[in-house]
C-alpha cells in the first residue's frame, strides 16, 4: 500500500485543481518558506478525516477554503481526493486502488465519498483504521509535534502506542455499542410504564 496521487482543489492556498503524483519510498516537498508546503500536509490529514481546526493550523474548520488573494476571489468549496495504491490488499476493500474524497462547502459541513460513492466519516476512519493511517494521525507529525510526544503523560503515551496497535478502534466500537445499550434501556424502561398503565 502506499499514496498514489493527491488532488487539491480549493483547499488552502490551491484555488486551482493540483494533482501530486507520489512514487513508493520517499517524497520530499520542498519550496520558499509560506509556498504551501505544510498545506500539503494538511491536505493529507484533512481528507482522513481530521476533525481538529487547530490540527490543520486554523481558527476554525472552513479556513481550508481558498480566502482568495490579491488577484483571485474567494472559492466556496474545498476538495482534496486521495487515492491510496491497495494491490496488496492492505485496506479491508475489494479494490486494488482507493480514492477517499472530502468536500467541505461554506457554511456546510464535509461530506466524504470512497471510489466515488457518498460515505460517512466513520467509514473512512474504518476504512483507515487496520492501515497506521488511523484517526488520531501519529503517522502526521507536524512541526513541534516531537515535542508533545515527548512530553505525554504515560496515559498519553498509552493512547499513541493504542492507536498504533489498532486497539483505538475496538475500544471506541465498544463506547458506541455502550451508548446503543444505554439507549435500548431508556426505551425498555418507557415501554415498561406504558404497559403498566395500559394494564
Ligand atoms: P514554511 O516553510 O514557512 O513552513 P510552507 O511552505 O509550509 O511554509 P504553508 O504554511 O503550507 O507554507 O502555506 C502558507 C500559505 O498558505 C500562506 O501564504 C497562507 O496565506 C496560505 N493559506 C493558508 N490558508 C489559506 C486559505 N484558506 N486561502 C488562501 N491561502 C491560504
């Protein structure tokens, strides 16, 4: 498995379409200071569903749309499509190449489509989750980030080698799971004082 191509549109300093083919092994972006170089990385973040503005160094999460400049009106969408080489199999989807799309509209929230199909987000986290490419982004480490690592708690430091491991996701299934039981029995006990007082 490795990333195939990345495609921005919209998203951050790329107004226009800007496809980057990436080879297996090692890619380096390089550029003046400001270019867009960690926008890049951004994108790669953003369309596995990062959630966090402040992750995507942003106030709030539309200041990925294109602001526009000097010479250039704003845009009302952003889109980053990213297409993930799966001929061996990696990703748990009967394709031998993955393109995970999200498009975010001012004022609206992000949708996400995978191989051209609408999905939620959970699908992609899902999809991603078995790959290191998980929810919570260790394989991203952004400027400073070194730092953090260093400096987690041990329950912090459980929480990155947890994610790493895949345990994350089982553990967040079960949280799920214990809302859908917290709920059924809220019904079950509304159910139980209807049938009582119909009796
Ligand atoms: P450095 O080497 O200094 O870290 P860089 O190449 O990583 O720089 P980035 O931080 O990726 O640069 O890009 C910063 C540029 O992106 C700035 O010029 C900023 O104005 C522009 N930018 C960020 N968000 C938007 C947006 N929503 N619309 C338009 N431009 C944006």
């Amino acid at each position: 498995m490795y990333l195939k191509t990345l495609t921005l549109r919209g998203f951050k300093s790329f107004a226009s379409a800007t496809t980057m083919r990436l080879e297996p092994g090692i890619t380096c972006v390089v550029g003046p200071n400001g270019s867009g170089k960690s926008n890049v990385v951004d994108a790669l973040a953003w369309v596995m569903g990062e959630q966090g503005a402040k992750s995507l160094r942003g106030g709030k999460m539309e200041d990925v749309i294109f602001a526009g400049t000097a010479g250039r009106p704003p845009l009302g969408r952003a889109e980053v499509s990213l297409t993930i080489d799966n001929a061996d199999g990696a990703l748990p989807i009967d394709y031998t190449e993955v393109t995970i799309t999200r498009t975010m509209f001012r004022g609206g929230g992000s949708e996400y489509a995978i191989n051209g199909t609408a999905c939620r987000l959970l699908d992609v986290q899902e999809l991603l989750s078995d790959s290191g490419l998980g929810r919570e982004m260790h394989v991203i480490v952004g400027q400073g980030q070194l730092d953090t690592v260093l400096r987690a708690t041990p329950e912090e430091r459980r929480g990155f080698i947890e994610e790493a491991a895949g345990v994350l996701k089982h553990r967040r299934r079960k949280e799920r799971t214990l809302r859908k039981l917290e709920q059924m029995e809220g019904n079950l006990t509304r159910v139980q004082d209807l049938t009582g007082e119909i009796r």
